[in-house]
C-alpha cells in the first residue's frame, strides 16, 4: 500500500493552521512580501539549475514536443471550458476560474520526469518536454488564460499588466538563473535535495497566505461542502480523460512505447510549483484566491496518486488499453 505523501500532509498543516491562525493586517503584508522574494528566488534557483545542453539535445524529437505541447495547452482547455454549464450554485465563478487557470498551466517537471523514468519511457524527452513547457507557459498561460476567461467566466484578465508581471517576478529572475549557471552549477548539483525543499517550502508559505486572506474574508463560510467535492471529481475526471485520450492518439501515430510513456505523464501533469507562484502573481489582490487555486492543489495530488499505480503498470507491461486511472 502507498504511504501517504509527507508533503500532502505538510500542505493540509498549512490550510488547517490558516483556518485556526490566519494572517491577519501587518503580518499578512509581511507574509506578501516574503512570498514575492521567495517566488523571484525560487525561478533564479530554477534558472540555475536547469543545464541548457539536455534542452538543446531533446528538441531535435519536435514531433513528439508538439503532441506533448498538444495536449497540454489545446487539448485540457477544450476539456475544462464545458464545466462552464454547470450551475454556478455547484460550481462558483471563481472556481471555474481555477479550473481554467488549471487547463492553461505547463507541464510539471520532477513529476512528469520521475513518472517516465518509473515507467521505462523515453526520459531525456520528458526532461526537455517538461522544461521547454514551463519556461514557454510563463508567457503562454497568461495569454491562454486570458482569451478562456473572456469567454468563460465574468471576469477577463488585463494582459498587459500580467505579462508585465510574469516578465519581471519570475522570468526575469529565471533569465538570470540562467546567465549564473556557469558559475553556480556545481553548487546546484551538490544541493539537488536543498532546491527541491524550497519548492516546497514556497508552495506552503503560498498555501498558507492564500487560505489565511479567505479565511478572513469569509470567503469559505460561502462555499457550499459540494463545490469543494464536485471539485474533486471534476479533477479525477478531467485527469482521466486527458490520460486516455493521449494514449490512444500516441499508439494511433506510432509512437514508440517510449515516446508514448512521455507523451503521457508530460502532457497529462499539471505543475503546481509554478502553478502556484504564477496564481500569486496574476491573481494577488483576488478575494477568492483560495478558491482558484483549490484546483490545482486537488490536481496535483490526484496526478501524483493515479500516476505512481500507472507508471507501475507501464513497467509491468499491462498497458494493452489506452491509459486510464
């Protein structure tokens, strides 16, 4: 049986301390503040750490990158936009909001890697795949957000403003992450452990900030318990039919087993490391906060779940059907 993940658990102590202690007034501010360092940080640590050679070599497989780039921002948003009919007494603006910004984010990285190279699928590919869509999904996911809110939801984005945003906290500091790899390379590698701790250590601190500002707001005593659970199902469903649709289109255009693995696991994640950073930074003075990013936190536990029985079963060889949970 699959133990539970340790940072599923530290991500619930966040929402559950913000529901008891949240940050309130100056500490709040503070907690902003921080949380903006910590982003620019964590995209320079990033930038530092991803060696332009794997990128260049893997970008020779453009077929298999474009399917990948298919499903990932075409083909979930064609998914998500028809939860749009639900009545909004089920499903509230702002979380069909967080399903829409769910549907234009990137690939995950370290998830979709780890899951190819669990799988035996083609690894260097999903190195290069998941690397090339966050880098490109900084810019792109604003503009796809942008043009799905206009026809989805009530509100629109103003996309000058979260372009100017993206570029100067986390592209910009990405940029330079990679300007100082030459000289911070070695460093990178000898702490591999330390960076992805403080993803982690992120990600919390944006769980904790975002519950704690709806807390306050009251924002959760007007969410109906089945929003929360149609949610849930929503996400399962959503990750199954992008799961076998891409394996069944794989096999029909004679992917190797290998490319097929990839082309699953890199274009059916989601990445709630940028994921959550990005929702920061495009959506910082929303009221919902919290709701738009419940999403992507249900997501992101979901795909790691029904990604580890999969990649299971790749190794094993039962794969004979299209992919599905």
């Amino acid at each position: 049986m699959r133990k539970i993940d340790p940072f599923l658990l530290l991500i619930m102590a966040a929402v559950a301390l913000a529901a008891m202690v949240p940050a309130e007034g100056a500490s709040a501010e503070a907690l902003d503040t921080l949380g903006i360092l910590g982003i620019a940080l964590l995209f320079f640590v990033h930038g530092a750490a991803l060696p332009r050679e794997v990128v260049i070599a893997g970008l020779v497989q453009w077929r298999l990158h474009l399917f990948i780039f298919a499903i990932t921002f075409l083909v979930f948003p064609l998914v998500v936009v028809p939860f749009g009919i639900l009545p909004r007494a089920w499903l509230p603006a702002d979380l069909l909001l967080g399903f829409l910004y769910l549907a234009a984010l990137p690939s995950a990285v370290s998830s979709s890697i780890a899951f190819t190279a669990m799988a035996r699928g083609n690894v260097p590919a999903a190195i290069c795949s998941s690397a090339a869509s966050n880098v490109f999904g900084l810019l792109l996911t604003p503009i796809l957000l942008s043009l799905l809110t206009r026809s989805s939801v009530d509100q629109g984005m103003d996309l000058g403003t979260a372009l100017t945003d993206v570029v100067v906290q986390l592209l910009l500091p990405f940029v330079a992450g990679q300007i100082a790899r030459p000289w911070l390379a070695g460093i990178m590698a000898r702490h591999e452990r330390r960076i992805g701790q403080l993803d982690q250590a992120v990600i919390l601190l944006i769980v904790y900030a975002a519950f704690s500002q709806s807390v306050v707001d009251g924002l959760w005593s007007r969410v109906p318990p089945a929003s929360v659970a149609l949610t849930a199902v929503l996400c399962l469903l959503l990750l199954a039919v992008v799961l076998a649709f891409t394996a069944f289109v794989a096999r029909r255009l004679r992917f190797s087993r290998g490319d097929e693995i990839a082309a699953v696991f890199c274009g059916s994640k989601k990445s709630l490391a940028s994921g959550l950073p990005l929702a920061k930074v495009l959506f910082a003075a929303a009221p919902g906060f919290g709701m738009i990013v419940l999403p992507i936190m249900f997501y992101n536990q979901i795909q790691i779940l029904v990604g580890a029985v999969l990649a299971r079963r790749y190794a094993s060889g039962d794969t004979a059907e299209p992919a599905s949970p």
